[in-house]
C-alpha cells in the first residue's frame, strides 16, 4: 500500500444521486477522509438480473474520487446475495441450528458453501477484479463483510455432504473416528461417515467432539470461501487483500488470514470497554507480523439499530482511540459509515454526515482525528512498532471448545479480556499472538484458557522455555484433547509431565470457600479448577480452606534455564486481581521484562522503533488524564520541546510523544 496513514469511511454511493455524491467529496475533502470502502452490500446494484453485471457505475465512482485525492477499498459483494439467488430456492439458504431455514433480507442469508452461490459469487468477483483491479484509485481489496457475525454453523444440506468428506479426511476411517470420540457412549457409534449428524436440534446436549468438530469444520469452509475469492482477484489485481473480522465472529482468525495479505478489524467498544479495544490492536498487529493492520469500522460517535443503540463517546475520545491505533501498528482508521443511512435497518447507526447532508455529533471529532493524523504521520511512518517481551496466545479454536463446553456461562471472549487487562494492569507492553506465532524475542509467554494445548504447540513453548523463557499455564488450559475429550494419561496430558506436577483433583471451585494464597495475596479462587500435588515442582500457590486445604493452585518448575509456572485456578474478585497482577508482575522481573512503564490507569504507552531512537506514544483514553515516569530526558516530536526525565502528566484526552535517543 501507499506509504501514508489512512483516514477513512464506508461509502454506499449506490443508495445516493449524482448530486449528493458530489457533495460527499467535497465533504470528505473538508473532513480529511483520504480512503473509502465501498461496495460490500451492492450485488443487486451489480448484478439486478441474473447474469447482467455492469460495474461502470462504480469505475466511475472510483475515479472520480482518485480525482478528487480519494483512494479507494473495493469490496466483493456477497454478504447481501439479491432476491434472484433467493426467491423459490430454499436449498440455498442459510439453516441455523433448530432447522429455521433463512429468508431473503438482512444479510448472510444464503449458505456460503452452496454450489451455486459459490459460482455466482466466483463470477462477479472475476468480473469486478477485471474491470476495477487495475484502476489506480482501488490500493486493496476487501473480501465479503464481516464473515459469521450473524449466523454461526449452518445446518443445510450442501453443509452436511461437505461435513462428512471432512470427517473422512480428518479421521481417514470411521473406526479411527469413533475410537477418537468414544461414540459407544449413548448409543453413538457409527458405521459410516454419511451417518454422523449435524449439531442441530437434539432433546439434552450433543456429544462434544461433534460439536466442536463441526465449529472447526464451519471455521475451516468460510477460510476456503475466503481463499477462492483472493486467488480469483490476484489474477488482475495486484492491490493486497484483506477481510473486516472480529474475535466476536464464528471464524478462526489465524486461519482466516493465512493467505491474505493484511489483517483489518471491525470495533465499536465503547470508553468504558477499553481493554477490548486495546486487545483487538495488540492481537491484529501479529496475526500478520511486520504488517499494519486497518481498523476497517468504528464509530464516530455511536453504533446503532432498529432496536438498540450504544452510549456516544464523550468528546475527545476518538481522536485517543486513532492515536492510539496508528502507535500501535495501524495504517487506517475508518468508520461505519460515512453518510446515515435514510432506510434500512441501520438508519439510526452514528456516521459523519447525517442523511440530509449536515454534520453529525461525531463531525468536530473527526476533525480533531484528522488534524492528529496530519501532526503524527512523519513520526508514525519513520518507525514501527516494538516487538512486547510478554506474550499471550489467543485462539479461536479455543473459542469453539468453550462454546461447546460453556459450563455456567462461561464466555471466552471476557475471559481473555479480563486476563489481558491484568497484563495492560501491570503497564508492561504485550503481544497477543495466535497459536501459531513464532516465539522468538519473547521472555514471557501467558497460555490461559486454552482448552487443548497441541503436541506443536507444546514443543514450541518448551523450547522457549529451555532457553530461559518463563511460560505461564492456565487456567482452564490442557484439560481436554484435540477431539474434546478427556485425556486417560492424567488430567492435563503432556502439561503435567513437563511441568513437574500431578494433577489430584479438578472440579468447579466456585463457592466452595476455596481461598488460594500466593504472593501474600489471599483470594477466593473460582472457575473449573486443576489441584496439584507438587512433585517435582515448587508449590507457589496453596488452597486454604475449601474440599482441598493445603494443596496446591500455583506451582514452578525449573526446565532448562527458564521455568514453566501452572496456575490451575482462577482468583477472582478485586482480591484475585491484585494477585494476578503480583503473579504477573513477579513473573515479569523475574524474566527480566524491560518494556515496561508506571503508567497510570486508563493512559497507554506504546513503544516504536525508529533509526537509533526509541519513541513512545503516550495516549489518555479514559478522560480522566494521567501520567508515566519517563526514564530519560527526551525530546517532544510534536512541539519540538524537551521533555527531562521524572514524572509527566498527561491531560484528558492528550497525547504525547517523546523521542529517546538511544545511547
């Protein structure tokens, strides 16, 4: 892509006439909009009549907006397949789990693994890729919109043919298939692959490998679609490719974005859900490493529906949120949408220009983002971001397992959030990273909630560990195998053999007056929890009171030069907080973890790297202001002062930028 930051929003000049569009670049020049997507809902405006696809109207669009200095993501346009895929062919829809098949309306109504829908959308992908991929204006491509955000598995037909060549290429044969599952348990067993079921509407639960399986199976077939679409578009277009996802959404990111080219997300989490916002950053500046990532949608000011709306961002807070976002690897930062809506069930959502062509409550602040990204851009494009020394892995695959495994509402998503939020607690800069990332530069590694840990996995992070890395397990992590069934060797595998303990008991340790006690913190301990028997290990963590006082909950284990440390219960209330982030902090200096700041709660620090000079972008998000101590006297990139060593206070909303040179 162009070497600038991106300024940008969803732009439907289809819903609009001539005159309006004209309007919209002049406002998008006065607003400093510098990018546009657009495209993704415009398959009807495409292709109205089966087999009738005339693109004219958006290569003009396109450059008439490159003429304009407007630059432009193009979309394929399958999520809103139009009423002539629809109408009088339920075989093509979408099926949800107690068998409703879809109708037409809304959006990702249609099974994406139907036949025919995929050689209709393989069409009008071909036809745009050839008749706007060279177009100067078009610097990337976006596949769909926002895969599985409003349906999850589908139940059909075509879905389930599919299903079973998978199961036999996974398995191979079906003995293999229910030996690995146990299916003589209820009457289970199977003689064919064609006989296994779909997850659809039973009387109780479903066995768990079938249920976990089929989400990975569902995860699998939507990266495929995804797949088919780039490879289709890099025959005329040689602009990179992407997809606006989500950790909400029923895919697998990692997956997902393997043969992409750059990652991008969707948020609208609001002030008070910053963690969230911060951990979709920390996680998709590494699903692509040494790529930016594109914050594809937020809101300038609100989200909303026919039936629900968000609380508005206080003024100031988007121009933190864009700040924040580009220090901490991404190259846009684009919103839903650009003008309001007039019909549809969106038309209450936030936006910068309202229907009838005035500015909305958001307008100043965008304003306020653009004016940032013109004083940040030299800065931000002469370094990139620092590599953390703390990593924790984050799976959707582990998603799949909680959802099939919920116990009393467990949700994964505030699990890891949570978690990471006692990391960003501690003001030490971190990585999310998938499970596939390489681990090299890290010293500390934090694998919670990971259901099943993989044999790949595993050697990867002993190895780490071997050279003196610190690698933090649980809770809820190892307890299950690949298939989602009960390891038979010992409660959490090949985890207790490497980690010098055994694993006495593991069951739900909520209200059971379970107290753990670890770095003279004491904490009710909560969730499905593991019990050790401190074998070889050190007990770091004892259990007072409770079914078992005087075990252990914490424990370390020297291998090699580093030390693999299992946390087998969650400690929870403010209480549990607090020894989480003694856990994490003890751990840190252990390790030897030097990117890390004091900065107070609700201000960040993200760390970049340029030629010989460390730089650090010090943002306010919560409104309240705050402050760091800087290290070294530095210098002031934006007002060109100097800024001495000690404390530095930081207003509501301010940002700073401090250069260090490095001695």
């Amino acid at each position: 892509m162009n070497k600038r930051l991106y300024h940008g929003a969803a732009f439907y000049p289809e819903l609009w006439d001539g005159g309006v569009i004209e309007q919209d670049i002049h406002f998008m020049k006065e607003a400093g909009i510098n990018v546009v997507r657009m495209g993704e809902f415009a398959w009807s405006t495409l292709e109205p009549e089966e087999g009738q696809i005339d693109s004219s109207f958006f290569v003009n669009i396109i450059t008439k907006l490159y003429e304009n200095g407007i630059e432009t993501v193009m979309c394929t346009p399958t999520p809103t397949p139009p009423i002539w895929m629809s109408h009088r062919h339920p075989e093509r829809m979408y099926v949800d789990e107690a068998g409703n098949v879809m109708g037409h309306g809304s959006r990702q109504h249609v099974c994406t693994n139907n036949s025919y829908f995929r050689e209709r959308a393989a069409i009008i992908t071909e036809h745009l890729a050839k008749a706007i991929g060279s177009l100067p204006g078009v610097i990337g491509w976006q596949l769909d919109n926002e895969f599985k955000c409003h349906v999850a598995e589908c139940m059909c037909e075509t879905c389930k043919g599919l299903w079973h060549s998978w199961l036999e290429a996974r398995y191979g044969t079906i003995e293999r298939l229910n030996e690995e599952w146990g299916t003589q348990i209820w009457s289970e067993h199977y003689h064919s692959f064609e006989e296994i079921p779909q997850p659809g509407a039973v009387p109780f639960l479903h066995h768990s490998s079938l249920k976990t399986m089929y989400q990975l199976f569902s995860m699998e077939k939507i990266a495929e679609f995804a797949d088919e679409q780039a490879e289709i578009i890099r025959t005329y277009s040689h602009a990179p490719i992407t997809h606006n996802s989500s950790v909400m959404f029923h895919v697998d990111n990692e997956r997902l974005f393997q043969n992409l080219d750059f990652a991008s997300f969707d948020t609208y989490a609001p002030q008070d859900k910053l963690g969230s916002y911060l951990l979709n950053c920390d996680l998709w500046r590494n699903f692509k490493q040494g790529k930016d990532f594109w914050i594809m949608e937020t809101s300038t000011s609100f989200s909303a529906s026919l039936e629900s709306y968000a609380t508005p961002h206080p003024n100031g807070y988007l121009r933190s949120e864009a700040v924040a976002a580009y220090a901490l690897g991404a190259e846009a930062f684009c919103y839903w949408l650009w003008r309001q809506q007039r019909t549809g069930c969106e038309q209450p959502h936030g936006s910068v220009i309202s229907a009838w062509g005035k500015p909305t409550v958001g307008y100043v602040n965008v304003l306020e983002v653009e004016q940032a990204r013109k004083e940040i851009e030299p800065i931000i494009l002469a370094s990139r971001p620092c590599q953390a020394e703390v990593a924790m892995t984050y799976s959707d695959r582990a998603k799949a397992f909680f959802k099939t495994e919920p116990h009393n509402g467990l949700d994964h998503k505030a699990l890891v959030t949570e978690f990471y939020e006692r990391i960003l607690a501690t003001g030490i800069h971190r990585d999310l990273i998938p499970e596939g990332a390489d681990l090299a530069g890290y010293k500390l590694l934090c694998t919670p909630f990971l259901h099943y840990v993989s044999s790949d996995y595993i050697a990867r992070a002993t190895a780490f560990v071997e050279k003196g890395g610190i690698w933090v397990i649980g809770p809820l992590t190892g307890g299950r195998t690949e298939h989602h069934t009960i390891h038979t060797d010992a409660a959490l595998g090949e985890l207790e053999h490497i980690a010098g303990v055994e694993t006495l008991f593991t069951f739900p340790m909520d209200s059971t007056g379970s107290i753990g006690k670890a770095f003279d913190v004491s904490a009710p301990l909560g969730l499905w929890s593991s019990v050790f028997e401190a074998k070889e290990a050190k007990a770091v963590g004892i259990i007072e009171g409770g079914l078992t006082p005087g075990k252990a909950f914490l424990t370390e284990y020297q291998y090699g030069k580093g030390k693999i440390v299992m946390l087998g219960s969650l400690p929870i209330g403010e209480d549990g907080d607090a020894m989480l982030i003694k856990l994490l902090d003890h751990y840190a200096v252990e390790a030897g973890i030097r990117l890390r700041t004091d900065v107070t709660k609700g201000t960040i620090v993200a760390p970049r790297r340029g030629d010989g000079y460390t730089v650090w972008v010090i943002v306010n998000m919560d409104g309240n202001g705050g402050n760091v101590t800087v290290p070294q006297d530095g210098i002031d990139l934006v007002t060109q002062s100097k800024v001495f060593s000690g404390k530095l206070e930081i207003g509501s909303y301010e940002y700073r930028i401090i250069r260090f040179d490095e001695e």
